[in-house]
C-alpha cells in the first residue's frame, strides 16, 4: 500500500518536514502528494491531469480521490477521505 512504502521510506530517507513528494502512477492514473504535518505523513491521491508532470500549476490539480493519515513513529493509517 502506497501510505506504509512512504512511511517507510521516509524513515529510511530522514526527510525534513519541510519537504513534499508528488507520485504519478500512469497505471491507475492517479497522483499522490506526500507531506509532513507532525508526526503524519499526509498522503493525497488525486485523478492524474494530462501532462501535469511538466507543470507544476497542474500538479495535484485532478479530482480528490483519498486522503490519509499515517503516523511515522506507530505507521497507523487513519482514512481522512
């Protein structure tokens, strides 16, 4: 599942909580922003928008599919949408 490959990746990474990943999977056509709040990981999947990837404008633009919560330390996902 998307939400414990980006905890575990965060925590192998040491991330800044300044920081956020934006992941386009051209097989479901979906994108998926990643960013720090706390202790969370807040991940957001949107419909993918034709060509965003060369435009930041664009980015996470598309229809809001799902929004979670996971926390870094206990990896608990909480479904916010």
């Amino acid at each position: 599942m998307l939400c414990d490959n980006c905890r575990k990746k965060y925590k192998l990474t040491n991330n800044h909580s300044n920081e956020y990943h934006i992941i386009i999977n051209f097989t479901l056509n979906t994108t998926s922003n990643i960013t720090v709040i706390g202790n969370l990981l807040d991940v957001t999947t949107y419909d993918y928008v034709d060509q965003e990837e060369h435009d930041a404008k664009l980015a996470c633009s598309g229809t809001l599919l799902s929004e979670y919560h996971v926390n870094i330390d206990t990896g608990e996902i909480e479904k916010i949408q």
